[in-house]
C-alpha cells in the first residue's frame, strides 16, 4: 500500500518495530488476503445487463462439481434413508418390530420431506423476474465482483463448494441466487429458517429454489438431528451445486460481523476428516449493503422490541408500499479456500478408519480447526466489505458531534475524503476509492438515507427527526426495560446512525485500541512506551472486545504490527531514537479522535453494564440476562436524563450488553450455571469486575470529547 499522502512527517519509512517477517508467517498460517479494488464491480441494473437479467434466457448452466451420474432432490432423500446411519437408527429404534420399522420409516420420510430441497426452473424464472421488479424500484445498483466471481468459476470441477455469505439482510441468499442466475451458475442448496417454512406460499416457493430447512435447535431430538446431518453429510458427497449457509448463523442487527456458528459447518466438512471427499472448496461471499430495507426493525430490536412474526402477508404489504430509494448493493465473491490445504497436517484421516463413519464424531482438535476456519471466513468475509459512502459520513459526523461541533456540507467532503484514505490505507474498499467528485457522492448518500441525516438550507447537517409512535409497542414482550418514550425518540435515530459506523469498526477497531491503551501509559508526560508493554494493554483491550468485534488470538500479532504501521503512516507513531522495542506516539490531535470516537461508544456501553454488576448485582445471588439486560437500560436511562459524561445512547444496545456480559464470563469475572434449563449468573469473588470496572472508567476519562450524550443533536428531543 503506498504511503498516505496526507501523513504527517513520519510518512513513506518504516516504523521502528516493523516486523514483515512475522507478519508473513503469521498471515500464511491463517489466510491470504488479496487487495480489493471498486473497479472490479459492475452493476447488474446497468442496461448492458439486461441479457444477463432475462429470466426467460436459456439457462446454460455451470455446475460447481459436475458428477457422472446427477443427483435430483428425490434421489437425494433416498439417499438418506439408505444409507448406514439411518439404517442403525432404523435398527436401534424398531427392535426387529417390521411394523413399528415401517412406521418408522415412513415418520423419516416426512422429515426428510420437510427438509429437503427442491428444483423448479419455472418457479426460479417466476422469482427472478418479481425480483427484477423489485431491484429496478428500490435501487441504484446491485453491484457484482466480476473478476473474482469468473476466478471463482475458473475453480468449478473438482470439488465441492460451500458458499459462505455474510448475513445483514433476508435478502442475502434470495441475492445470491438471483447473481449465480444471472452468471448461468448453477443455484446450490441453501440452509433456511424453519420462520421461511412456515410462511404461506413462500415457504414452497424458496424450496422450489434450493432452499432446504432446518429447526433451530434440536433440544434431545436425536433422531432429527441423524436425520438432518446425514442430509447435510448427502449434499456434501452427492450433490453436484454446491452448498449456501451463513456462518454467522443469524442476521446482524447492529451491522457489525458475529462470532460464528461452527454447526453446519462441522456438519458439512465431516466428510472431509472421515476421507469420503478429497477437497471442498470454501467461498466466503461478502455482502454489503447501502441502506437494508430492515435498517429500522433492526434499530427497534437493539432496544428491546421483539421482531414481527415473518408471515407472507407482512411480506407483500412491505413490498406493495415499498417506494423508497435504498441505494446499492455490492456482492463480492472472496478468494476460495481449498479446506484440504487450510487443515494441511491436521486433516489426519486415518484415525477414522477404524469404524463406519456414520458411527463416529470429529474430534476435539478437529472441531477446533473448524472453529479456526469459521473465524478466518468471518474475516475474509469483512475484509471484502464495500464501506459506502454514507458509512464514512456517519463516521465523520459522530467524530464532530463528540467534540460539539456542527458539520457544513464542505467539511463533510473534506472529512470523507481523509476517512477514505485512511481505511483504503488500512486495505479497505471504499466507494471513495477513484471518486473525483467527493461531493456528489456524498450528497447521493444523504438523499438515500434522508430519514438519519439531513442538511438545513443552511447547508449544515443534523439528525432527521424520529416521528416513531412508541405507544403501539407492546410493553409485555419488550427484551428489556420498559424505556420512555423521550429516551426512544432520542435513541431510534442515534441508533440508524450508528448502525452505519459499526461496519467501519473492522479496520478501526484495533488502530484505536493501540491509541487509546498508548495514551493511557504515556503518563509523566513522555509518548515513549515499550513495545511489550502497549501490546500487553492492547491484549486487555482485545480479549474484552473479542466478542464485539470478533478478535481472536490467532490473529493478534498480524493485526498489532499492521495498526503500527498503518498509525505510523499517518503520522501518529513516529520513530525512536531508543531503540527497536520503544514505541514514540506523535502529539494526537483531530485524527487521532476519530479513531477514538469509532470507539467511544463500545467503551461507554462495556463502563455502564460493569458499572450495573458492580452496584446492583454485587450482593445479589444468582440473575438471569434477562434481569441484567433491563437494568441495564434502566441505568443507562438514568444517566441519559441526568446528561451524565460517559453514556451514550448506543449503551441502551441490547446486543452490545450481551455481548458484554459473555465477554464477561469468558474472562472469569462472571460465573455461568445452569438449573432449571435457565441461564443464571453470578459475580466471582476475586475481585477481578472491580478491576476491569477501574481500568473501564480509567480509559474512558482519557476519551476527548465535550460530551457523549447527543441529545442536542437530535431534533425536538426533550428528556
């Protein structure tokens, strides 16, 4: 990456603790990453797409992994039922009872009907052109990277692929298989929510087109879970279109990555380590989108209000009232990953040929490379994110609102273009990435997401009023605390803005922890700290976050070295006369703020709920979430009507206190038992809350704002 040209004078050399070496070993060990570029993108709703986009085209397909002999759907159920785990299960179950075996049987078959996909050419045209339709009246652009996506197709043949989006929308594998239709590759089978089985019509209709279902939970069912891991285990080995599930297992609501599921993924790479397949071929596929059409159901559900029940009225009455611009969408296929390769010695599949593979398990270390694999895709998967323009105008906006300051159209250009170099400077693709007119794209993204943020007639920018009529909620189902209705006309618009920064907190992230724990032990007036030391406060930092940010160990090392080099790039580390191992943090000023403002929500939520464990849970016995996550907001309510320093609106996030609380527990200072088939918790005794509860507080004092609360921002909101 070439220097920034805006950096400060430390620019265009090597930092003192540069480490390339270890850097390369590191990255070799978990995944390659290619460079993005905006120009490999071309939009799907241009008018040279139109051939591409006729559902009525003859559909020349490209199988992923072509077998001698196709497997239809039906040929994929009888499969199942011959094959040797459902025949034990059939043995164990019936007791040499002909009867109660046919019986049995036939209960199997309905399952298996429930399940299974399906394939209707008819059905998938009907879709696609209502999609169309759709596409053509909601957006600007439905963007394909289609470079990597013919890369992809250049590796079709030779084993089977899995297709692993990331998941911010419902529409992302109606998506994807709308894309691969469009490129004539052939629709793979897609893992589905049994909430889209249960919907009329729909439910046959997703089927139709690959979908096949799956319970959340399978509780003590053994024989449903038999059931579905060998449907599972059938598409691996059998079935020729490839694979579609989401690793992260459910949507993101706070539009930030998810620590994975490793479920299905365990299911579907079981053949690997059993030797019944020689390769998969792993496609993390990114998805991001401009503006998701489920922006405010999502905003409502961090505060507590439980979603609709998804039923295919609800469907057509959004549809038919749908007449807003949601700006772009960008799919990017990332570069594939044989799993052969990425396990290399730990694919030891001779410890699996002591018995039939329908009788064994994966082993621990096993599921722990999967768990590794799982990981590195959700990285891989934001890496190749396309941070839109409005996601560097929300950054540019929280950063001025934290010091007090208005924002003018001007210095919003000028804030969007220093953000898009920075983040292009950190390896991430941005729509400001060959713009020559900064301020035409900003000004296409404020009219697509007018209902957060506006510009007075002034020409200055300030938060849309919420006109949200809170008295509809129903109190009796709320997640949490029952919140006022000031506090929630304060929060649902703060809340849409933020959702636009947290996708920009994958590069941040890290660089602002090095900067908030390099200020934090630059005391008695010196900037030079040692190495060891700031990676040792770092650490802290990332095994508190892990959860929120998806961090994990494997990656620690690569990711410290890269936010070095990249604050030394941009004049905020400079080079020490000390020697290798001590660090010289330049003086910081505006640019290190809005490192520190991308962070300055996450550390205002994690003080709050630890502020609440420490005051109202210290004497208590035992609590469940739900008893945390409502005193939480009630806290955090508080200190929003008192105009207190360190809170913010965002610390109402339920998924945020969650996360905390989990993050929590990982680390010890809380204790998770369960009794009665509930969840309880409790504070462990060695004083290690109290502890992180102090260094919380300690950290967010060095925060450089005038105020964290926002209220002034938003317009005609009185607490």
């Amino acid at each position: 990456m070439a220097p920034n040209p805006s950096s400060g004078s430390g620019s265009g050399s090597r930092p003192p603790n540069h480490r390339s070496n270890d850097v390369v070993v590191v990255e070799s060990m978990t995944i390659k990453l290619s460079p993005g570029k905006l120009a490999e993108f071309r939009n799907l709703l241009a008018p040279q797409y139109r051939e591409r986009r006729d559902m009525t085209k003859r559909y020349r397909v490209t199988v992923p992994f072509q077998k001698d002999q196709p497997v239809t759907p039906e040929k994929l159920k009888q499969l199942v039922l011959a094959s040797g785990r459902i025949q034990l299960l059939l043995d164990e179950q019936s007791s040499n009872d002909k009867a109660k075996r046919a019986e049995l049987a036939r209960t199997i078959a309905e399952l298996l009907d429930e399940i299974g996909l399906a394939e209707n050419l008819p059905v998938i045209r009907t879709l696609g052109t209502m999609l169309n339709a759709i596409f053509d009246r909601i957006y600007t652009g439905v963007y394909v990277n289609e470079v990597k996506l013919e890369q992809l197709r250049s590796r079709y043949g030779r084993q089977t692929v899995l297709y692993l989006p990331s998941h911010r929308s419902y529409g992302d594998f109606i998506l994807m298989s709308y894309v691969l239709f469009c490129y004539n590759i052939a629709i793979p089978g897609i893992a589905a929510g049994m909430d889209f089985y249960s919907m009329a019509g729909m439910g046959s209709a997703l089927r139709n087109t690959g979908a096949f279902y799956m319970r959340r939970t399978y509780g003590n069912d053994r024989q449903y879970w038999y059931i579905f891991r060998e449907y599972m285990r059938q598409l691996i080995v059998a079935y020729d279109r490839g694979i579609e599930f989401f690793v992260e297992g459910t949507r993101s609501r706070s539009n930030k990555a998810l620590s994975p599921k490793i479920g299905l993924l365990s299911m579907a790479l079981e053949p690997l380590f059993m030797g019944e397949v020689p390769d998969l071929l792993v496609v993390p596929v990114s998805v991001s989108y401009d503006r998701p059409v489920e922006e405010q159901l999502f905003v409502y559900e961090l505060l507590g209000v439980p979603k609709p029940k998804e039923t295919t009225r609800g469907l057509l009455k959004a549809l038919s009232i749908v007449r807003e611009n949601y700006g772009t969408i960008y799919l990017e296929f990332g570069d594939p990953l044989s799993a052969k390769d990425y396990f290399g010695e730990g694919l030891n599949r001779t410890r699996h040929t002591v018995a039939p593979t329908f009788a064994q398990t994966l082993a621990r270390e096993e599921r722990d490379a999967i768990q590794n694999l799982a990981n590195d895709v959700v990285h891989l998967q934001q890496h190749r994110m396309v941070l839109t323009a409005f996601h560097l105008i929300a950054i540019h906006y929280n950063y001025r609102k934290y010091h007090g300051q208005t924002v003018t159209l001007a210095e919003l250009v000028t804030g969007v273009t220093q953000l898009g170099r920075m983040l292009e400077d950190l390896g991430a693709v941005t729509e400001v990435e060959g713009c020559t007119d900064v301020q035409q794209l900003c000004l296409g993204a404020l009219d697509v997401h007018r209902n957060v943020l506006q510009l007075t007639g002034d020409g200055v920018l300030v938060i849309a009023r919420s006109y949200h009529d809170f008295s509809r909620v129903d109190k009796r189902k709320l997640k949490g605390y029952n919140l006022t209705d000031g506090v929630m006309k304060l929060a649902v618009p703060i809340f849409s803005l933020q959702l636009y920064c947290n996708p920009c907190l994958h590069w941040l992230a890290v660089p602002a922890m090095v900067l908030l724990a390099g200020r934090a032990l630059a005391t008695g007036g010196t900037a030079l700290l040692l190495r060891s030391e700031l990676l040792r406060a770092v650490r802290e930092l990332r095994t508190l976050y892990g959860l929120e940010f998806v961090l994990y160990a494997r990656r620690e090392t690569v990711e410290f070295d890269a936010a070095l080099e990249h604050l030394y790039r941009q004049g905020l580390l400079r080079s020490s006369p000390a020697g290798q191992d001590t660090l010289d943090f330049a003086p910081q000023g505006d640019l290190a703020s809005v490192y520190l403002s991308a962070l300055g929500p996450f550390l205002c939520t994690y003080l709050q709920s630890v502020a609440v464990l420490v005051d109202q849970f210290r004497g208590k016995a035992q609590f469940t979430e739900k008893e945390y996550l409502a005193a939480v907001q009630q806290h955090v309510e508080q200190q929003l009507l008192r105009q207190e320093r360190n809170v913010h609106p965002y610390c109402l996030s339920l998924d945020s206190i969650s996360l905390a609380l989990h993050s929590l527990v990982s680390l010890g200072a809380v204790r998770k038992s369960k009794s009665d088939n509930v969840y309880r918790y409790d504070l462990g005794t060695d004083g290690m809350i109290e502890s992180i509860h102090e260094r919380l507080k300690r950290y967010c004092a060095l925060l450089p704002f005038e105020y964290l609360t926002f209220q002034n921002a938003v317009t005609g909101c009185k607490l």
